[in-house]
C-alpha cells in the first residue's frame, strides 16, 4: 500500500515538473522566436539622451549606458545563447550517442576502445578541450559550437553506451537479428525509441550544461563577443552598472535562470514520466 501511495505522488510530482518544465521552456523559446524576426528597437542603435533610463513603458528593461534598448538586446542575445546551445547539443548530442551506441551494441575491442578515449577526455576538466580550443581559433559564435560540441561528446558517449548496452540482451532484439535486420536498422528502429527514457533527460541536462557554458565564456569575453550580442557578454557590461542600473543585470540574469531552470525541470519531469 504505501508503495502505491510513492508511486502515484511521485508520478503527480513528475507531472507537475513536466508540465512547469514546459512552460517556462517553451516560453523561453518563443521569446527566442519573436527576437529572430523582431525587436522593438535596434539592439545596436545608441542614443546618447537615454542612457541609463530605468524600465518604462517605452523601455521595457529600460536602457544601458549607451542609451540602446536592454529589451531588444536581451531578445537578441536569447536568440544567441539559444541557438549555440541547441547547436552544440545537437552536434555534441548526436556524436556522442552515435559513438555509446557503437560501444554499447557490439561491445568487444569497440567498447574498450571507444570507452578508454572516453575516459582520458573525461580525465580533464569538461571546460579545458573547449578553452584549448578558443585559445587557438579564437572567440566567436561558431567557434564555441564547436568547442563546446567536443567538450560535451565524452559525456552523451557515456550515457548511450549505457542505455545501448542494456537493451543489446532483450528478446526484440535477438528476434531482430532472426529476421534479417541489418545494425543499423536494429539501433535505428528497434533500440533507438526504448533508450529515449534515458537520452532525452540526458539531451536536456545537456541543454543547460550548454546555456551555462556559453554564457560563463562569454561573461569572460572567450565566447561570443560584439557585434553579435550574447546573455553571457551582457552580464559582463552589466557587472559595472549594477548602482546605476541594477536592472541590467536582473534582465540578463533572470533571463538565463528561466531558460535553464525551464530546461532543468522539463528533464526531471521526463525522468519521472
């Protein structure tokens, strides 16, 4: 009885994740929408009788120093940390899963091999391939994509190997390989649907990691830099005004903190579900 009773509170508090998850997630990406095709104001355009201006109705999140509109400059730089962060999980995501897979299914000198490369990357701190490889290309918006794309593969190779390694056993895939299905085929359609309950919590903690990740190289003026605008950056600029204009910072930050916490319970609640 009292398991019954875990079960279905857990399932309601699962539930409820998912769906708070959802909303902040999908609201954060339809304020990323609207800022790709339009912005109140141009988020380059200076004006030097309104700078410092506190929110108002003209000036949503009011304005920065060089009197641009904060609003129209936060829907831009969404849209960038967005975007780097589907990106980079979407290449980091897909490699990574590709390579666990491929570990998990044959298992053998595959496994060994492709585990072993994977445990020395993971040996280093997650951030240090990237910065090693921001140091040598330089900063940018698809330079990160593909420094944090590497840095994020070691851990989806983990996580898949897992998930493909216990699945390689079950009966529908033995009955499977009786018919004739190529490797492809069984990881694509047979394996590949029953492992989402564990990499699609992985795809959205990796989101996040992704969010968080850009944002602290472009805080640090290694990510993204102008004139492509950025959460992270404006952080930055945003650190020197918070006495004059703390609402800066508050546009930025509690902007970052909806996404990634949107993203953090849409993972739980998937979990739970």
């Amino acid at each position: 009885m009292r398991n019954r009773i875990a079960v279905r509170s857990g399932g309601r508090a699962g539930r409820v994740l998912l769906i708070l998850g959802l909303v902040l997630t999908l609201s954060v990406l339809l304020f990323t929408l609207i800022g790709a095709f339009y912005t109140p104001y141009d988020p380059t355009e200076m004006n030097g009788l309104e700078k410092l201006s506190p929110p108002s109705l003209s000036h949503l999140f009011g304005t920065d120093k060089f009197g641009r509109d904060i609003f129209s400059r936060v829907m831009k730089g969404t849209l960038t940390t967005v975007s780097v962060a589907l990106f980079t999980v979407a290449l980091g995501g897909a490699a990574g899963s590709l390579l666990g897979a491929v570990a998990g299914y044959y298992g053998g000198a595959a496994d060994a091999i492709l585990m072993r490369l994977s445990d020395t990357l993971t040996a280093f701190p997650a951030m240090l391939p990237a910065l090693l490889i921001i140091s040598l290309l330089g900063p940018g918006k698809y330079h990160v994509v593909l420094a944090l794309s590497l840095a994020f593969v070691p851990s989806f190779t983990r996580v898949s190997r897992a998930a493909f390694a216990g699945e390689r056993q079950k009966p529908y895939v033995t009955a499977a390989r009786l018919q004739g299905a190529s490797d492809p085929r069984v990881l694509l359609l047979h394996m590949l649907p029953n492992t989402r309950r564990v990499l699609l919590p992985a795809v959205t903690i990796g989101f996040s990691n992704a969010v968080l990740a850009e944002a602290g190289m472009s805080y640090l003026g290694i990510g993204v830099t102008p004139p492509d605008a950025s959460l992270g950056y404006m952080l930055s600029e945003a650190q020197g005004l918070l006495s004059a204009a703390p609402w800066y910072a508050l546009a930025c930050g509690g902007v970052l903190l909806v996404a990634v916490l949107g993203v953090g319970l849409l993972g739980e609640g998937l979990k739970h579900a």
